[in-house]
C-alpha cells in the first residue's frame, strides 16, 4: 500500500507542478503589473493624460494670445483699456457705475 501511494505522488508530483508555474503565469498575464486589466488601466490614463494636455494647451495659447497683445508696438487698445481699468479700478468720464449689491444666498 505505502509503495502504490509513493508510486502515485511521484507520478502526480511533476503534472501537478506544471500546472501551478501555468497558473501562475496565467494569472499574471491578467492581473500583473503588466497585464491586460494594467494594460486597460494604462489606456484610460494616456486618454485622460491626453485631455489634459489638450486642454493645458488651447489656456496657454489663450494666455499668449492675451500676453502678444500687451506687448511691443502692436498693443491691442481694447485689451490695454480693460486690463487698466481693472487693475487701477478707473472708469471713463461717459460711464455709468450701476452698484451691485452680494448675491443673495
């Protein structure tokens, strides 16, 4: 009886290990750090990275625009005249100053 028992371990043993290094293998090409769910993950951040890169973008272009307008000979007048009036609270001598109390909660 001892020898039939011995005899099947060893015949088991070798099958039974393969199976675990397939199965450990097989959940990590899953769930690894590099696996396909950390492969999906990977995707969805490089779309949201892109959006904010996309977003990052088009407010400095905005900014420059702003910046390009300030500068040099080619000062936009319009813009001069509002950046001074809300920085040095002015207003025009044909202007009405309407108050407006805080917003009701």
């Amino acid at each position: 009886m001892g020898r039939l028992l011995l005899r099947w371990i060893k015949a088991i043993t070798l099958p039974a290990a393969c199976a675990l290094v397939v199965a450990f293998f097989a959940w990590h090409t899953i769930n690894g750090d590099r696996g396909l769910e950390a492969q999906e993950r990977r995707a969805a951040e490089i779309i949201t990275a892109r959006a904010e890169l996309t977003r990052s973008q088009q407010e400095r272009d905005a900014l420059e625009r702003r910046v390009r307008g300030l500068r040099g000979d080619r000062i936009d007048a319009d813009q001069l005249d509002e950046r001074a009036r809300s920085l040095l609270n002015f207003v025009g001598r044909d202007e009405i100053i309407v108050p407006v109390g805080p917003p009701r909660r």
